[in-house]
C-alpha cells in the first residue's frame, strides 16, 4: 500500500494538487472521507452558484415587464431550487471521479490520520483501519463554519451554510450573521426568493473588508431590496427555546439592545480549519489557532509533510487552495515554481449585484504610503449595462501616481466576477495606467468600464 504522494481531502486544494503530481509521473492516493470534491464542490462554491442563478431567473421573471415581456405572476418553489442545487453538486462530484479515473489515481474513502514514518492510517465507515505509506504527504483538509462562543451550531435553528442550502421548507424570516461574502450572498437568495433578511456585522457594514466605496453601494442597493443591514452590532445571544428564535443584538458603539424575532439564524462569521484529530500533535507538527505553519512552497516542520488550503495561513478560497496545490506539487517534483503572491489573489463575493476586487483599497494604499490616483466609472454611464438593464455599480482603480502601478482594482456590478481576471493580468504583468487607456476595449461590453476607469484617473475619460 505504497505511494508516492498520499493527500488527504479532495477538495479544490488536493484534488488539484493530486492530478498535478499525477501529471508529474507520481503514483497517487487520495483520502476522503465525504464526497470528492470536498466542501466546494458539494457543500459551498458550486452549490450556492446554483442557488443564487435561481434566486436571478425569479427575479428576472418578476421583473420581466421591465424588459417589455408580459408573463403571469412567478412563483418561487423552494424545493426544487435546493433539488436542482444538489443535482449540480453531485454531477461535478462525479466529474472528479472522472478525472480521478484518467489520471488513474488511488480513493480511498474514510478518515486519515497521520503516523509516524510518513504513513496515513485510514479509518473506513466500518471502523476498519488501513495504513498507507508515501514520502511526500498534503493534508488538505479544508474547513468548516466558524461557530461563535455561545452560540453553538444546532443544524435546526442555528444553522452553516450547509443548512442554509438544503433546509426542508423556506423560512419567513431569517437574521445572518455575518456580512461577509457566504452572508451576502445568502442574503440576497433568501430576500429574493420571499424570505425577510435581516443582516448583523459587527464590522462598519457589508463586505466590510472591500473597499468602503463598494461596502456603501452594496448596503445601498440592498436597502433598496428590501434586506435590513444592523451594522457596528454584536450578537449577544439567541434564544431557542420557542417556535422560533429570538436574537439579542448589542450596537458596539451605543450599546443599545434590540431583540429580533426569526424562524432561523444563519451563522456565517467565517471558516475554522479542519486540523483536529489528524494526527498532527503525533508528528510534532504546532499549529497557531488550528493554522499549520508552512513556507513558501507548503512544507511543515516535518520534512515529507506538506499543507495547503484552508488549513494554512492566507484567504480561504478555493482558487487560492488549488495554485498551492499545484505549487507544492511542482516543487516535490524538482520543478522550480514561482511562490505564489498572495497580494494579487482576486476575491469575488457572488451576490446580486456581485462583488470583486484585488490588491490594494484607496485606504490601505494610502496606509501603505503610496501617493495615489483613483479613478471611477459607474455603470450607468456604460451602454451595455444601461441595455441590459444592469446599471448598479461600478469600476474602481487605483493607481500609484509616481510609477502608474496599478496598487488595485475594485469593482461591484453585473457579471464582475468575470471581469476581475483582466485587472489580476495587468498587476501581473506591472502594466501602467497608460497602458490600460490605450488597450482597445470591445464596444459595448461591461469591461469597457475598466478602461474607462483607468482614464478617469488621468482625466481622460471619454464617457463621463
């Protein structure tokens, strides 16, 4: 029962990194004691995709006179959207069963556990033990909700987002808490499917770690959706013990309590690391609040051990946990890869209107020292957004006025998330400002908006 690489988790990070080695000439097994694919695939990114593009179609079908067709009143059947949710997961799990298959790599389903003398032992659903050896061994074991003191997980009426995504029948009245990206976004399927949304961060607002300017369109447009945002407020307890809950909120700078009243609270304050009963402790490897402390290319202080993901320091993201994974890989097999720059990671948040960003905000550029030149287009300037009727929003740049670096790009609107990747390039390749400007854009197209925002920073912008 010998390897030469032996991961264990199947999400994003050693999926990836399992069929790179593949690539690589190695022989390799992967341990997973849930589905392939990991939580991503069956229980976050892919899944809640889903949702949110269900919760869109009803929205555009409510709103459909708006774009001159007439249809009879929609209706949203809960059911089947949290069916059609788990139908899509399964399908990509057993994509990666597929690819598993031609990259002729090992499965070995149930829990590992790292040994002495670089072996796993794996515990089947049996309770069966089986030990498998490798030289090189990636705990990729991903995370999971983050539960706040006091307020323990009961999967009833406090619920993660795997309830959130697969509850029995649609509340009438929901408090998040939490207004990070899995907060939003189930805010905005919730909202727009019926359910009354009241959202609680204890931070200054939505998306509180984007730059305020999106933080302020975002609580703006939700407003507008009718999602009601408690900001600067703490939860201080919740009470389950009726039909429903009942959420004590404490304002952080006035100290006011208000008492919600809710069928169900939705815990979404962030991810802890899944590094518990792995066997770490057996190995001497330390951890700091659960995260494994790795160099560059994802060694641990035990030679042979390696780690990517969620389980080591960086932003929990799935695209993050696969470029480890691939790096890591690469570097076990004598290949020389460039670590990776974790300050040009994109960050998408998928609600409606959807968020991304990378790099820099205007206030922490300008913490960093920088002398900076901002430049902002909005949508409703841009025709293609006025013509689908997308006019929220808009493209943020910064630049460092010395040298023209863009120090980051942000951005809040229709289908951003797919427009990010251009301003990832560009910090990559260290082009300027200039540049941007002069790189032809397709008319009409939401993307113009970026290089319109570039010249509105050299006061050259054309349609504003």
């Amino acid at each position: 029962m010998s390897f030469d690489l032996i991961v264990i988790g199947s999400g994003p990070g050693g999926y990836v990194a399992a069929i790179r080695a593949s690539q690589l000439g190695m022989k390799v097994a992967v341990v997973e004691r849930e589905s392939l694919g990991g939580i991503c695939l069956n229980w976050g990114c892919i899944p809640t995709k889903a949702l949110l593009k269900s919760a869109q179609v009803f929205n555009y079908i409510s709103h459909a006179e708006d774009y001159g067709i007439k249809v009879s009143k929609a209706e949203a059947d809960f059911g089947g959207m949290i069916s059609r949710s788990r139908g899509v997961a399964q399908g990509m799990s057993k994509g990666i069963n597929f690819l598993f298959k031609k990259n002729k790599i090992t499965v070995i389903n149930g829990h590992g556990k790292l040994l002495r003398g670089k072996k796993v032992e794996v515990t089947d659903a049996d309770g069966k033990q089986t030990v498998y050896n490798a030289p090189h061994i990636i705990v990729a074991t991903g995370g999971r909700a983050r539960e706040l003191p006091g307020l323990p997980i009961d999967g009833k009426k406090i619920i993660g987002y795997r309830e959130a995504m697969s509850l029995p029948t649609q509340p009438k009245k929901m408090v998040i808490i939490g207004a990070g990206a899995i907060g939003v976004e189930f805010a905005y399927f919730y909202n727009a499917i019926g359910t009354e949304v009241t959202i609680v961060e204890y931070m200054h607002g939505l998306v509180p770690r984007e730059d305020k300017d999106v933080s302020k369109e975002l609580t703006k447009v939700y407003k507008k959706m009718g999602i009601k945002t408690l900001a600067n407020s703490a939860v201080q307890s919740v009470d389950t013990s009726g039909k429903g809950c009942k959420v004590l909120i404490k304002g952080n700078k006035d100290g006011k309590e208000t008492t919600l009243e809710c069928d169900v609270v939705l815990s979404a304050t962030g991810v802890s690391p899944n590094t518990e009963n792995i066997g770490l402790e057996t190995l001497g490897i330390q951890t700091d609040r659960g995260i494994i402390p790795v160099d560059d290319y994802y060694r641990t202080s035990v030679p042979g051990i390696y780690a990517i993901g969620d389980v080591v320091k960086g932003p929990a993201l799935a695209h993050v946990a696969s470029a480890e994974g691939i790096i890591c890989v690469e570097k076990i097999a004598g290949h020389h890869p460039e670590p990776l720059d974790y300050g040009n990671i994109p960050g998408c948040t998928y609600c409606s209107p959807e968020v991304a960003s990378v790099g820099h905000t205007e206030a922490t550029a300008k913490e960093a020292g920088y002398d900076i030149k901002v430049g902002k287009f909005p949508f409703s300037a841009s025709g293609k957004a006025s013509a689908a009727g997308a006019k929220e929003g808009f493209v943020k740049l910064i630049f460092d006025a010395k040298y023209g670096e863009l120090l980051g790009g942000h951005m809040i609107g229709s289908n951003v998330t797919e427009m990010i990747a251009e301003i990832v390039s560009i910090r990559k390749l260290e082009t300027t400002g200039h540049e941007i400007i002069k790189t032809v854009h397709p008319h009409p197209t939401m993307s113009e908006a970026i290089m319109e925002a570039a010249a509105a920073a050299y006061d050259e912008v054309i349609h504003l």
